[in-house]
DNA sequence: GAAATGACAGAGT
DNA sequence: GACTCTGCCATTT
C-alpha cells in the first residue's frame, strides 16, 4: 500500500452517500491531478468494503469499465438516490461530489 | 532502472 | 452522439 493509494482510498471514502467523483477528481483530491488512470488501478486492486467505488465514475457521468458485475455498480448508485441511465448518470452535474460545494 | 498494465480523460473524426 | 487515438500518472513485474 503506497501513500498516494492510501490517500485515493481516503477520498473515495469521503465521498457521501447519493454523490459521485470522477477518478480525475478523485486524483486531484488526492493530490495527483491527471493521475485518473492511477486511482482506477489502485481502487481496483483495493477492493475493501468501506471502499464505495461505486460512488467512483467515469468523466461526464458515465459508468467506466468496471470488469465485474457492473449492473451491480449501477444498481448500488441507484439504491443511493444516484439517478442511473444505462451507462451514465442522470444530473451528474447535481451528483457530483465536491460538485459546485453542494450548496 | 525500464517496460508493461490499467475501474481514465480529453480531443479529433 | 459514438468510436478511435493519444496522453498522463502511479503501480507492479
């Protein structure tokens, strides 16, 4: 487990029920901006349940790869109150976590 | 130390 | 709007 791993997993956990990040954003909380690709490989290769990765999308909204059971990842964002729409999510921009501080 | 891999992002076609 | 290609960063072998 490297810092900045640790640092990513923080973030992905700070992340509130019924938002989402993208892994860019999620990079950049971290520290590392652009570092999206690094997080996808650290997330996944850190598969711990206080861990929502779910709560983890893709850039516009969408889904991302996901190689398990991805309806389950959009399943869970559902039961959250994230509004999902086959590979990408509805009102993104108002789930969207820092988003614009939520006000 | 270098090369390959990867739950990505952005721009171009 | 969807698909393809390149670029970036960090980790792992």
């Amino acid at each position: 487990m490297t810092p900045f791993a640790r640092r990513v997993l923080a973030v992905v956990r700070s992340i509130p029920a019924g938002r989402v990040a993208t892994y860019g954003d999620v990079a950049r909380l971290a520290g590392a901006t652009g570092a999206a690709r690094a997080v996808g490989n650290i997330v996944r290769d850190c598969h711990d349940p206080s861990v929502p990765a779910h709560r983890v999308v893709g850039a516009g909204g969408q889904l991302g790869g996901y190689g398990g059971q991805e309806g389950l990842k959009r399943r869970l964002l559902q039961a959250e109150g994230v509004v999902v729409h086959g590979r990408r999510i509805r009102g993104f921009a108002g789930a969207r976590w820092p988003g614009r501080g939520r006000r």
